[in-house]
C-alpha cells in the first residue's frame, strides 16, 4: 500500500514537471485541447524509458506541451488517449502512403499470422514481394531484407567497402541516415572536414573515416575527392534530404555526384527510407532518372511494419554472404507477417494512376497554401515533391543545404503546430520534420486542413 501511494506521488510529481501547464498560455488562438490522459502515460512512462520516449522526437521537446499517446488510426485520421481527433500528416514518418489500418493491408497480416508470425527460414512470401519490386524497378536488379532503414543503410556501407576495398565514407551535412555510429557524425569547420561525432558514444577512429561536406556545394565535393579519392567507398546521400527541412536538390547536381563518383571508383548509395516509393514507385531514382550503385529502402516497403531493404546491381549484390564475403544476417530479415503487408500495400502502389492522382492531391494542397501565404505577404513557403511537403517559415526560393535553415523561425514553428493541433491536424513535433499526404486523405480532409493552416497562419504572424 505505501509502495503504491508513493508511485502515485511519483507519477503527480513527473506529470506535473512535463505537463502542458508550465506552457505559455494560449490566450490567443483556439483553446487548448485536453491531453490529461497523455499526460499520465508520459508520466508513467517517464519511469520506464529515457525521457519517456523509445525515440526521441516523440517526446515533444521542439513544441509546446506533453506528447500525444495514439490509441488507434484509420484511414487518415488518428485518436490519442484523450479522445482526440486528429488529421493525420506524419502518416508513421511516411510508411503509411495509404493510410492507417488499410483493409487490405490488415486482411493480408491477418492471413498471414493464422500460419505464424516468424521463422527464421525462407518463404514464398519473400520472393512475391521481391519480384513486386525489381519487376517494376529498373534501378536494381536483386534487393536483401533487414528489419530497418538504419539497419539497410548500415548494410549498404559495408557492402560498398567490401566490394571497393576502401574504407572512408562521403556524407552530407543535413543528411539523416539512421543511427549507426559512421553516420552519426556532423560537419566541423570548413570546407571538407572528418565529421565530429553528433552522439556520445561515437568513437572517434569511426568518425574519422566520414568525410563530411555541404549539400549542393560542388566545390567542396570536388576538394574531398581531390583529397581522398583512392580512399573513398561510397557517397551516400538522401536524393531527398528530408530528415532536415525539405531540401529539394537539382537533377543538376545528383548528375555531377553520379559522375564524380564513376570517375573515382566510388560507389554512390541513395538513401531512399522516406523518397522510396513516395515520389513514384521508382523513387527518387526515376524521378530524377539517375542510376546509384546501392539503393536503401524503409518501412513502406513493409506496410508500415519493421523492415528495410538494399538493392544493387546482381553483380554487386553477389558479394554478400552466403555468396560473397560481405557478411549481413538477421533472423527477422524477410519477416512474412512484414512481407504479406509488403506484397498488398505495393500492390496497391501498382494500381494505374495510383501516383498520378496523390501526386496530383499534394501538388494542389501545397499550391493552395502557398497562395495563400503569397497573397498576406506572409514569410512563409511550402516545398514538395512527390506525396512529401514542408512548411518552413521563411522568404527563401529553395533551401537546399541544412545551414540555410533559420533556426529562429522554429519559434514560429511551436506556435503554427500547437494552433493546429488545437484545430485537429496533426503535424510531427519539430519545425525540421516533413509532412505526408496518403490516399486514404479526402478531399474535406484537405479542406478543413487548409482552413486551419490559414487561420493558424494569420495567428501566427498577426497575434504578439
């Protein structure tokens, strides 16, 4: 009995210190919605997990108030614990290009699980789905399943070292490619710089075999390969960068990358976690009709469920064990109950005019608000591409390198994303995060957005 009444003044005490109550008040835009509930799952996961969080963008620090805790979504909408509805634009990070809890996705898990849920052996499952995918992907030609986007990333490096005989590697800063400690390494001062770790824990002989530079700054690119050239494995890059803002780069540059890197003998890996199968079925490979050596892959490929992949060319990809020496195992690699959701959310993918008509809806949406914007003067633009957007709050064209990024507008940002979550619209917690449509999104759920992103605009920039 005194064990649980001092729980329970522990979990008052946690719920107080990250409650929306120490916030700013809201005195000028639509009332706060209740998260009472939200707030006593945190608390109480506070004594579970660092931060109360088992990722940490989850856990609010970039906006006002307590995180949400899901209860359930369906189509293009999500319910927190509180009762809340919300329109849903984070759609899991971008897996979920149909929606939440799609039927035919559900019915094919569901069908899969009555035989059992995991193996650790082959499946005829995990052919279907790979022949969904090269059959209608010039870019590679054999692909491998891991159970996540780090983990494919990850994989890819070591295939490209293994096959180069080399052991650095070219990153972008603004570019996110998962947590592996290679990758988790950002741009000192300079031009071309041996990255400093960006995580306690990083050693610092791995962060000297990453090379870091700017985006879309052929200048600096140029002196690393002028520097390294013999040296270099792979040139790994987000074809587009959108795990820091939406970076949007010209086919112009990707070109020269492309070029560079034949002519050094450097493989060029494309980070496709979020473009694959975002932009077009291709990636952001066909849309820019640009050929990398190694393409990686996310949890779209999976329905949402824990998986990734890499693809490469046969010949590249037969130097992976058991074929090659190039070692990568994993007992839930070509999970079925992942693969079933794979094989009915692709082919959904492949259904005609699929892309043309979500294209077409998030091209439209971006629009809107852009004029809108444009018309109050206001400094604010929405980037695109495919079924992926961004809202930033600035005046600038483009932003296609990290630094170009004001991080004071992120202010702005706290505000915009508490007016809209009060509105019923759901974006990712941070400034720095895209946003995605679905084809499960209607078009009144476009309307009312949009009537909320205006209303929370002339908020914004017109209240003190």
């Amino acid at each position: 009995m005194a064990f649980s009444f001092k729980l329970i003044k522990m979990f008052d005490s946690i719920k107080k210190m990250f409650s929306a109550e120490d916030e700013p008040v809201n005195t000028t835009g639509k009332p706060d919605i209740s998260r009472e509930k939200s707030a006593e799952l945190y608390a109480k996961a506070q004594t579970y997990f660092p931060g109360g969080v088992n990722s940490p963008v989850r856990a609010f620090k970039s906006v006002y108030g307590t995180p949400l805790f899901i209860q359930k979504g369906d189509g293009s909408h999500i319910w927190d614990a509180d009762g809340n509805e919300f329109i849903d634009y984070c759609c899991s990070w971008g897996p979920l290009i149909l929606g939440h809890n799609n039927a035919k996705v559900r019915e094919k898990v569901i069908e899969v699980m009555q035989h059992g849920m995991s193996f650790g052996a082959p499946t005829a499952l995990e052919n279907e789905l790979a022949e969904l995918i090269l059959k209608n992907n010039k870019f590679i030609e054999k692909i491998r399943f891991v159970s996540s986007g780090t983990e494919a990333v990850m994989s890819a490096i070591r295939l490209a070292r293994g096959y180069t005989k080399r052991d650095k590697i070219l990153k972008f800063e603004g570019c996110y490619h998962g947590h592996a400690d290679a990758l988790l390494v950002k741009a000192g001062s300079g031009l071309v710089t041996f990255g400093e770790t960006s995580s306690a824990g990083v050693p610092k002989s791995v962060a000297d075999e990453t090379i870091v530079v700017a985006l879309n700054d052929k200048e600096a690119l140029t002196k690393a390969f002028d520097e390294f050239k013999d040296q270099i494995a792979a040139v790994i890059i987000e074809p587009v960068p959108a795990n820091n803002g939406l970076l949007l780069q010209e086919k112009e540059y990707l070109q020269y990358l492309r070029d560079i890197c034949t002519q050094n003998g450097t493989m060029l890996i494309f980070d496709e976690v979020i473009s694959g199968f975002r932009v077009g079925f291709e990636g952001a490979a066909g849309y820019y009709q640009i050929k990398p050596d190694i393409i990686t892959y996310g949890k779209i490929i999976g329905g949402g469920m824990p998986v990734g992949a890499y693809g490469s060319s046969a010949t590249i990809m037969s130097n992976i064990s058991p074929e090659g020496s190039v070692y990568q195992a994993g007992t839930l690699s070509g999970n079925p109950v992942a693969m079933g959701a794979g094989i009915a959310q692709l082919s959904e993918l492949l259904r005609m005019g699929f892309y043309r008509d979500l294209n077409n809806k998030t091209q439209e949406f971006v629009e809107a608000i852009q004029r809108f914007a444009t018309a109050r003067n206001y400094k604010f633009k929405v980037f695109g591409i495919g079924s992926i957007f961004w809202f930033a709050f600035t005046d600038k064209e483009y932003i296609r390198k990290a630094e170009d990024i004001d991080a004071s507008s992120m202010e702005k940002f706290k505000k915009f994303h508490r007016e809209l979550l009060n509105r019923g619209i759901y974006l990712g917690p941070s400034g720095y995060e895209v946003g995605f449509i679905s084809s499960a999104h209607t078009k009144t759920d476009l309307e009312k957005t949009k009537r909320a992103i205006f209303d929370s605009l002339d908020l914004v920039f017109n209240s003190k």
